[in-house]
C-alpha cells in the first residue's frame, strides 16, 4: 500500500531550500535570489555559512536576511563569476524558461543570474506549468515610460497594471515601477524576452529565458524532483 504524506506549500519550500544546498560549493560565494522559497534556501545556508566564502545577493530583503544569520554580503562588482545562482520562480516550464519578479527583485535576480555558470530554480510544484503566461508578468519600468509601455502591451491583447503598495506605486530596490502584465500567451519565451527587453523604458522583463534554469528542484508530494533542463 502507498501512503501520500501531503505536505503544505510551505514544507515544501523548506524541502527544496534545504535540497539546494547540494549544490552550494565549499570555499566559494554563492548567489542568492528573493523571495518566500529563497528564504527558506538562506536559513539552511546559515548552517553551513562557515564552509562558504560568502554571498552575491538579489535585493536587499535578501542582503538584510544574509547578514542577520552572519554570513557575509559581497557587491555583485566584486566579482567575475558564480559557480552556482539560487533562486525561485513564479513559473517554470520544461524547459526550464521562467517567469520571476513577484518579489519586484527581477532585475538583480537577472544580473546575479548572468554571473553564475548555472541556475539551480527552487519551486514548489504549483509552479510547473506547460506553458508560461498564467502569471501575471512583472515588468521593471523607468517610471515615466509606465503608460507608454502599458498601451505597448496593450496592442498586443494584454492588460499591465501598475504594482502598488499601500496605494502608492511600488518602488523598486532600483528605484524603478512593476507592471504586471495579464493575458499574455508567451508561446517562444527567448524571442519574446528579446522583444519586450528593447522597448524603450523597459529595465528588464521578468522572463528569464536566455538566462532559464539548469536545474529545478521541485516540491512534490512524492519529495523532491530534480528537473534538468
Ligand atoms: C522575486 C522572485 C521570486 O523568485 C518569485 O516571486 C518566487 O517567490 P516565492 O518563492 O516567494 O514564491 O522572482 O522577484
């Protein structure tokens, strides 16, 4: 008889964030992405801080975390290049092409994420989806370029809204704007980044396609999956 132990979402992120640490490698820095999953990455990180040079992170919420459980914080600057970039993912298809941005941390997500040789994405299995578009795709803007890039969108059958917190617009760690964009159908995610990343005023689109996964390691009921893309 097979038994199914189910899991909440957030035992699930514990499960995938600890798992990570498999691929963290002793000596050296390692990058750290944003957001609820990630968190749980950092948390089991502090427990191996001493056999790590450091961290390159995504945002500031993840660089007060780092520093909070002591292990160090150094400028993405600073270095040439990553053995390994930890992050999350609001979707992920099978190829390993995803959509990031719900924490508003894209952009440095995308930077951090150029530097390392492979991305290993944490997801619990709510993420997995055939093809990417459910989500509504955060959008990073230079605030004056909101309206022009929103009916830039909406041209093409889909509908961005401005991100707001606390009735205000939602200001970036960049200082910048979030559109989320509704409606989508992403059917060729590396020509649709391409596209989307020229339009003037737009700081970064959150697909990451010519930057995806190598590796998903995913939350399921039956344990964690290791996806290789
Ligand atoms: C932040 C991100 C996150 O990786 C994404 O939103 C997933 O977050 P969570 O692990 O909380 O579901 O892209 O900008």
């Amino acid at each position: 008889m097979t038994t199914t132990t189910s899991l909440t979402q957030d035992e699930l992120k514990t499960l995938v964030g600890q798992a990570a640490l498999q691929y963290v490698v002793p000596g050296e820095i390692v990058g750290v992405g944003t957001g609820s999953t990630v968190n749980k990455f950092i948390d089991a990180l502090a427990s191996i801080k001493d056999q790590i040079k450091g961290a390159v992170s995504s945002s500031v919420a993840s660089t007060e975390r780092l520093q909070a459980l002591g292990i160090t914080v150094f400028d993405a600057n600073a270095v040439e290049s990553l053995s390994v970039y930890i992050d999350g993912a609001d979707e992920i298809d099978g190829k390993g092409h995803m959509v990031k941005g719900g924490g508003a941390a894209l952009t440095r997500e995308k930077i951090v994420a150029a530097l390392a040789q492979r991305f290993v994405c944490i997801a619990d299995e709510s993420k997995l989806v055939s093809a990417l578009g459910r989500f509504p795709l955060p959008v990073e803007v230079i605030p004056i370029a909101a309206n022009h890039v929103a009916r830039r969108f909406a041209a093409m059958g889909a509908q961005a809204n401005l991100r707001l917190a606390n009735g205000l617009p939602m200001v970036t760690d960049n200082g910048q704007h979030i559109l989320d964009v509704k409606g989508l159908t992403i059917a060729d995610p590396l020509a649709f980044e391409s596209e989307i990343n020229q339009w003037p005023g737009v700081v970064t689109v959150g697909v990451f396609a010519h930057q995806k996964a190598s590796v998903c390691l995913l939350g399921t009921a039956q344990g964690v999956k290791t996806l290789v893309f």
